[in-house]
C-alpha cells in the first residue's frame, strides 16, 4: 500500500491579494480573540515576506515569528507597527449584538 503525504497547511500561501489579505485579517477580527488577530497578522505576514516586514517596522525578524505565532503576545505597539508595514488598516465600527437565546 502506497503511504499517504501530508504536509502542514499555510494559511500564507493562499494569501495572493491585499483583499485577500483584509478579509482575512477581518474574519480574525471578528472572532474577538487577541490570538487569532496575532496569528492570522503573522500568516499575512509571512505572505508578504517577514524580512521586509522586519525591516518597516524596525523589529527583529525572529521576534515577529514569536509574536506574530499563536504562542505569542505582542505588544499592542508592534501590532500596530506590523498593521501599518502591512498596509492594512484597523476599522472601528458597531458590532453586532448577540441575541439572548
């Protein structure tokens, strides 16, 4: 019997577009959960190419993997930071109120 391969799946390798990269970082934001957000900031941007990011946003490029891994806890100014080398922007608007069951 022939064995089966299986690599790890990388969200960063079907980010292609800015718009795909927005929504994406978008469904993160919508879950509501800090770790989700940091994660799916660093599959966008591994995407892009964490060297460049490093270089924009004046961090370490080991540390932004730390970071930006569902291990991390960055820094709200390096979100920021990494947000804004991205090219991506944070929206405010009112959420959607969950109805009580």
């Amino acid at each position: 019997m022939k064995k089966k391969t299986t690599r790890v799946w990388d969200a960063a390798e079907y980010l292609k577009t800015e718009d795909d990269m927005a929504a994406y970082l978008e469904a993160a934001l919508e879950e509501n959960d800090p770790t989700l957000v940091s994660a799916a900031l660093g599959d966008i941007a591994k995407a892009k190419g964490m060297t460049e990011i490093a270089k924009k946003t004046g961090l370490g490029r080991e540390s932004l993997y730390k970071a930006l891994s569902l291990e991390g806890n960055p820094e709200f100014s390096t979100v920021m930071k990494v947000i804004s080398a991205l090219g991506l922007k944070l929206h405010a608007g009112k959420g959607k109120t969950k109805k009580a069951a």
